[in-house]
C-alpha cells in the first residue's frame, strides 16, 4: 500500500528510491569488493575472507535481533550491554563447562529481553527508552559481576572461536544458521506476518486481534538472546572476558547494519538478506580503511556518513 | 521566515502527517500532549484534584526525591553534608547540568539528542587545544564547532526528515571520531597553559562558590525563562505537542527544530570546555554515557519523552538527584562505581514507568466523557 501511494506521486523518483533502498547495499558491497580487490594487498586470499567472516558474525547476529526489533517499529539498545553481560557469565560459569555457560549467557540474554519487552509491550514505554535504561544498567550489571578482563581459557570454547567444519570456521556457520532461522520466522511464519503487521500499525494489529503485547515481548526476547549468542561467540574468538569493551558501540553497527539493509526504520518490513550485507558492508569498510594505513577514527566518521546517507536514501518511501 | 513558513505548509498534509507517522520510534506519541500541557501550566484545565495531583507528582516529583535522598544521607553518612563534599557535587552536576539544559529544549520538542556525550568530549578537547590563544579563542572554537555539530543535526531532522535518534546516533559517531582524530586517536592530551585565564573559568570561586556552578544557575535561569516566557519556547512547546498544529498556528517548525539542536550542540560544547578549564586538560575518554545521564536526569525532572511537556527546573532536580545518588554509592565504600551504572539504569526505568502510568491515567481522564 505505501508504494502504490507513493507511487501515485512521483513514480519515477519512487522507483529509484525503492531500488535504492532494496539494493543499493548489495551495490556498495560489490563496490567496496572491486575497489579492495583492484587496491588492496593480499586483499584476495582465504585467510584474509576467513578473518573478515568470522569478525562479521557477532555484528551480524546482532543486526538480526535488530532488523526484528526495528521491523516491529521498535529499537533494541541493549544489545551491546547484552554481549557485556554475557562475556562476564561466560567468565563466572565456565567452570561448570562451556555448555552451562552458553546456557547462563542465553539466558541471561532472555532475562534482560524480557524486561525490555515487558516495558515496551506492557507498560508502553518508548522502545528508545526502555532499551536505553537496560543500555545503561545491563553494562553496570556486566562490571559488577566481572570488574575487569579475565582470561577464558578452555579447549572447547577456543575450537569453537578459531575451529572450522569444512574450512567454515563455526562461527559463520552459527551465524548462517541464525540467519536462515530469522529469516524462516520472518517469512514463513505466524509470528513473522504478525510482527510485520504490527511494525507497519499497531493500532491496526489491535483491532484485528493480533496478540501484539506478546509479539512485542518475543522480538525483544530474541533480540536479547542473539546479541547473547554474539556476546558468546565473541568471547570464544578473543579468550578473554573484557566487560568494559565487548560490544560498546554494537548497537550503532546493528542499526547500521539494519537500515543500510533496506529495513525501514518505521517498521512493518524486515530484510533479513539486506541485513545480511549491510552487516558485510560495515565489516569491508572497517576492513578497508584499516588495510590503507586510516586511523581507526576514520572509520567512526565513515560509519556516520554511511548511516546518515542510508537513512536519507529510504527517507522518501516512510509510511505515509 | 514567511518562506519557510509557506514552504512547510505547502508540503502540507501528505509530508508533514507522513512523516510525524514515519519518524520512527522517536517520534511516537500518546494524542493528548497539548492537553496534558494545559494542566501543570496553570488553572487553565479543570479542577480534577487527582489529576492535579499526578501533574504535580510528575513536576515536583524529582525535587521530592531529590530532598529525601539529601536528608537520608545527611543523616546516615556525617561526610555526606560537609562544604567540601557538597561542594564536590555542585562542580560535577554543573556539567552535567548545562548538557541536560540543552538535552530539555530537544526533549520538550519532540526530538533526542543522543551526541551530546561526544560533542561534550569535542568542546573539551577544542577548547584545550585553543586556550593556548586565549580565553576567547578557546570558548569560541568550542562552541563554533560543537554548534555546527548542532545545526547538522538539527538540519538533517528538521529539513530532510530524518528520525532525531538515527541522525544524532550519528553524529555521536562522528564527533568522537572527529576528536579522536585531532587528538592523534586519543594519544595525545591537550594540556592547559599553567597560568592560563581560561583554567580560572574552571577553577576560580565567586563567594565561594566555584565559577561553573555560577554559570550553570545563569545559564538555568536564562533557559527557564526561554522556555517559559518567550515565543521561541512556546513554539519548542507547540511543536513538540503537535508538529501540525504548531504549523497552522504559524510557529515555524523547521527553525524551532533546527534552533534547539544548536542549542544542545552549544550547551553540550560549553559544558565540554568549562569542563576542561576545571581539568586543565582535554581529556579523550569523557562524555562515553553522558547522553544517557543526561536524558536520564530530563526525564526524572518530568520532561515527557515523547515531548510537549517539560520544566528547565525539573531537570536541575534530576541532575542533583543522579548526582547525589552517584555520590552515596562512593560513600559506601565496598560498592564499585558499576553500581552506579545499574542504580541509575533501574532508576530510569522506574520514573519511566511512573510516568507512563501518570500520563496513560491522565489521558484516560481526560479523553472519557464527562
């Protein structure tokens, strides 16, 4: 319905915008791909596209939380306090094995989900908000339990950072997997169409009597458990557990990852796929600008230029 | 300004509707903010005693707490009320204190500032490197440069319709990334010259009372009275209860939008310079988080996020209120600083619960018949 809308106004411009929108990140990956291949050293090599996979897929499970969270005309926060707070159960429950500490970092993933959830479904608190408060609190939380860095050393947990199955190293598997279930639940299922139908209006999901208190509190409860995962993962790769850092700044590489993707920010569409190489295309230009000698500085305004310009290209196809 | 004021019309209902709609989480709303504006402003709206009550649990609310805390701590600490102490909370909310100013005027209009942390860093750093040309220089290249931050952020949210936490997400990024990279990614620390004028900013007392906290009550007497008593805070008022209807009314969105962004930008490099002259240093690492204790302290002075409705002296309480709050904790002295992380996270989301709960009720009222 909004394309036809908007279709009926300026059908050109309309065209492209929503082209832009859709694909323009699959242009700037393919992009960023020649400008590396044709200008970076050592750029084409297995070892360089197996670092760039595994450090891709934290952010990219995170950035599948988000896209559910923003499809449903929200925003998840958390989720870099979420990865903080699971590193430090990571430290304080691995002695009990790798799995139990998997298990405590989802669940602690969930916890902090249901809260958020429960504020933003239940109390109607703003999403901003609401994630803005456990943003703050969960971080906290993570220190309190681990003051500072702690190495992580465990044979499972270091296979499972740096092991392969087939020359995939296990993280990207983890994260493929994650992706084809998101994607599957967006699509495919009941709670997809009514996550969808809420993101596009709420009040209109009210009056069809779609339970919207309770989707609301699942997306946000998946949104806690992926950045968990990522948290997990995180901590396998680095063998360490570093509260302070893990995931500060994780937020803002979702949500990048997500709209430079071609998600709305007004909600009512997921791109699962698009967020898949908007994930791939914050990785590449980190990458990038690292490989040329470019303070990492760089990158953080480059970051800015690339969200404010996806923003301001899906800016013309709102809801209207 | 006719201009501006017929160009926003004309763009008239398919634009200005659409994109209220589109805005995106931050620009979501409950429908009665004008009415709910009414209440707390005077005895314009009816005498219903509870709802009277709950505009003044939402007003007062925070200086409530604010005085209860003091007095329990006065009482179970005997370092908490000594000059030296007290002293140490009036220098580090003043800071805090100009940013959450700034962060008001964005909130009341409807909008979020979430790149005051960073520009707060940019000012301190600025005006570091410039004191070594003077006082002068120092503030003025923190403040260009801090409000050009500002007028971006509000040009991109007001002109080109972009939702205010995404643009200024952004500009968080990019400010640190800016600062980092004057500053040789953060290697390199500006220090102030020892006799410099502009460190007596920072350092200097009047009557005792250090020299930021002076310019803090100023600045928060000034913003009260913009907010309260001139045009221009009428409108920050009209566009944030209803961004259409401030247009019919002739209130000129974009400009009031734009000015309260350079404002935050200006307050929050202000703040970020005063803040090096008390240092005698641009120190890299400041402002991470700020942006949250400052939205913070807003809100639980009564400011509603979802804007319209907002007091200058309620977020001077929040403030206070964080403040003490983060100083008891560093008076117990087994409890480490994260705690003040998690107390002032599970704060917030109690006052935002109360709020909703006072707004959702008053809403109720006054939308049944009756």
């Amino acid at each position: 319905m909004a394309e036809a809308v908007a279709g009926r106004i300026a059908p050109d411009r309309a065209a492209v915008h929503s082209w832009l929108q859709a694909y323009g990140v699959y242009v700037g990956v393919g992009v960023l791909l020649l400008f590396n291949v044709a200008f970076t050293d050592h750029f084409l090599s297995a070892e360089n596209f197996r670092t760039q996979a595994v450090q891709v897929a934290p952010i990219l499970i995170v950035a599948l939380g988000m896209a559910l969270a923003i499809g449903s005309e929200g925003i998840d926060l958390s989720v870099g306090s979420v990865m903080a707070l699971s590193t430090s159960l990571v430290a304080l429950y691995l002695g009990y094995g790798p799995w139990v500490a998997l298990l405590a970092t989802v669940l602690g993933g969930i916890a902090i989900g249901l809260v958020n959830g429960s504020l933003v479904a239940f109390v109607g608190v703003q999403p901003i908000v609401a994630t803005l408060a456990l943003m703050v609190g969960g971080r906290g939380l993570a220190l309190v339990l681990v003051p500072q860095l702690e190495d992580v050393r465990d044979p499972g947990m270091r296979a499972l950072g740096s092991g392969d199955l087939l020359g995939v190293p296990y993280p990207v598997l983890i994260a493929l997997a994650l992706v084809l279930l998101v994607g599957f639940a967006v699509r495919r299922t009941t709670f997809g169409r009514q996550l969808l139908a809420i993101g596009d209006s709420r009040p209109a999901a009210r009056l069809a009597g779609l339970p919207v208190r309770r989707v609301l509190l699942c997306v946000y409860v998946a949104s806690g458990a992926l950045a968990a995962v990522a948290g997990f993962l995180a901590t396998a790769r680095l063998q360490a557990s570093d509260p302070t850092s893990l995931g500060s700044l994780m937020e803002l590489s979702a949500i990048t990852a997500v709209v430079v993707g071609g998600t709305p920010l007004s909600g009512g569409r997921v791109r699962v796929g698009g967020t898949v190489a908007g994930a791939v295309l914050i990785q590449l230009l980190t990458a990038t600008l690292i490989k040329h000698d470019l303070p990492p500085s760089w990158t953080q305004i480059a970051q800015a230029a690339v969200i404010v310009l996806a923003v301001y290209a899906a800016r013309e196809r709102g809801k209207r | 300004m006719s201009a501006a004021n017929t160009r926003h019309r004309g763009a008239g209902s398919q634009e200005a509707a659409g994109s209220q709609e589109g805005a995106g989480p931050a620009g979501r709303a409950p429908r009665n903010r004008t009415a709910d504006r009414a209440g707390p402003a005077g005895p314009g709206s009816g005498g219903i005693r509870a709802e009277r009550l709950s505009a003044l649990a939402q007003q007062h609310g925070a200086l409530v707490a604010l005085l209860l805390t003091v007095l329990i701590a006065s009482l179970s600490f005997d370092s908490f009320a000594g000059a030296g102490n007290l002293e140490n909370i009036a220098v580090s909310s003043a800071f805090l204190a100009i940013v959450a100013l700034g962060m008001t005027f964005v909130i009341v209009s409807g909008g979020i500032d979430l790149s005051v942390g960073s520009v707060f860093a940019l000012g301190g750093v600025l005006a570091a490197w410039g004191s070594r040309y003077g006082p002068v220089v120092a503030l003025l290249l923190a403040l260009s440069v801090c409000g050009t931050i500002g007028l971006i952020n509000g040009l991109l949210i007001a002109r080109a319709r972009l939702a205010p936490f995404i643009v200024t997400l952004a500009a968080m990024l990019g400010a640190r990334g800016l600062m980092l990279n004057i500053t040789e990614e953060g290697t390199s620390t500006f220090l102030l010259a020892k006799d410099s004028v502009f460190a007596e900013l920072g350092r200097g007392k009047l009557l005792g009372v250090g020299i930021p906290v002076w310019i803090t009550l100023v600045l928060f007497v000034l913003g009260g009275l913009l907010l309260r008593r001139t045009r221009f805070g009428q409108h920050v008022y009209a566009v944030g209860g209803n961004e259409d209807a401030a247009s019919l009314m002739g209130a000129s969105v974009t400009r009031t939008k734009v000015s309260v962004y350079v404002l935050s930008g200006l307050l929050a490099g202000l703040a970020g310079a005063l803040n090096a002259a008390w240092l005698a240093s641009g120190v890299t690492i400041l402002g991470q988080g700020m942006e949250l204790e400052a939205i913070s302290a807003v809100v639980i002075g009564g400011t509603l996020l979802s804007g319209g409705m907002g007091y200058v002296s309620g977020s001077l309480a929040g403030v206070l209120l964080l403040k003490v709050i983060q100083n008891v904790i560093n008076q117990i002295g087994s409890l480490d600083s994260a705690y003040q992380q998690v107390v002032s996270g599970a704060f917030l989301i109690v006052v935002v619960v109360v709020q909703t709960w006072l707004g959702r009720r008053r809403k109720a009222r006054l939308t049944s018949p009756g």
